[in-house]
C-alpha cells in the first residue's frame, strides 16, 4: 500500500476566506481526503507543522515577524508551495498600510484614537514588520492561485493536476479580486 500525498493549509495575515473557500469544493473535500493525507492548519489539531509536506497552500501576506519565521520554516519543508488567494500573492488588503509610516500608524490607532489604556497591546502580539509582502516576496512558490478567495473550481483543478502527478495550466484561469 503507498502512503498518500499530504497535505498542509497555513493561514498567515487574512481574512481566512481561503480556506472557506477551500470547505466549499463540496464534494471534492470527500474525494480529497480519500487522496491526501491533511496533516497541518486549521482543519486539523497538529500544533508543529510535519518534517516534510507534498504540497502546502499559504493563505495571507506576509505581515509579522511570527509570519516570517513561519513561512521560511514551512518553505524548507514543503515540496510544492501554492500562494493561496490575493494576499499571499500580491499583499492585497493587509499591504494597504504600507503606504503609511508604521509609527505614526500605530500611534494615531492605539493613542490617538483609542477609547482604552491608549497604548499599543504587546502581549501575545507578534511585532509587525515595516511592510507587508507577498509570499513570493520571502520564499520561492510553485505555484500561485489568485482570487479573493480564488474560486472553488481553481481550487480543485489545481489540486486534481497536482495529484495526478501533473503541473497545472493556469493560463486564462483564476483571476484576482
């Protein structure tokens, strides 16, 4: 009996719309779990990501240093690496701030503005970097899947050619926002 392909989802800086999007393949979850093994995110209870993964899909920019650490980790023990959706491959919505001075950003949200203690929280917040970038940006990727969330049917395709021991097409498919 051959071990199946795994199968790792990593959420980074995002509205988790990826992933839903990913629960939304209907059937196809069933006929996926029977091919791959989901060894890693939020779908499952692993708290390490694996030594060594087939395919992993990175959904959300690249914003903090815990996004860091964890990207570069997940690249060195990751076979095929997706960017998953818009913000793992352009930066989209959380790279709008970096147009802005980080200090004085954070400044006007947790003092200016603030309704509280009128200070920045830090505990259990991992320090944010200056800019905001997409994974391609930080680690090389396979592939990458545009959409905000990329759409059911790319999802599957994808997933389908890479099981089948194929390289997806992705000329004409898929398409941001």
């Amino acid at each position: 009996m051959s071990q199946k392909p795994t199968l790792a989802t990593v959420w980074l800086d995002g509205c988790s719309g990826c992933h839903m999007s990913l629960l939304d393949v209907d059937e196809f979850v069933i006929d996926l779990v029977g091919l791959v093994d989901i060894v890693y995110g939020p779908l499952v209870d692993m708290k390490a990501f694996p030594e060594m993964v087939d395919i992993t899909l990175v959904e959300g920019a690249v914003s903090s240093e815990d996004d860091l650490h964890m990207i570069r980790h997940i690249r060195e023990h990751t076979r095929t690496l997706i960017a998953f959706g818009d913000c793992a491959v352009t930066g989209n919505i959380p790279a709008m701030h970096n147009r802005f001075n980080m200090d004085d950003m954070l400044h006007e949200i947790y003092t200016t503005k603030a309704t509280h203690t009128g200070k920045m929280p830090t505990d259990g917040v991992p320090a944010l970097l200056a800019q905001t970038t997409p994974v391609h940006a930080v680690v090389p990727v396979e592939l990458t899947l545009p959409g905000c969330p990329p759409h059911v049917s790319l999802i599957s395709y994808v997933l389908t050619e890479l099981l089948a021991g194929r390289t997806p097409d992705l000329v004409n498919r898929g398409h941001f926002g």
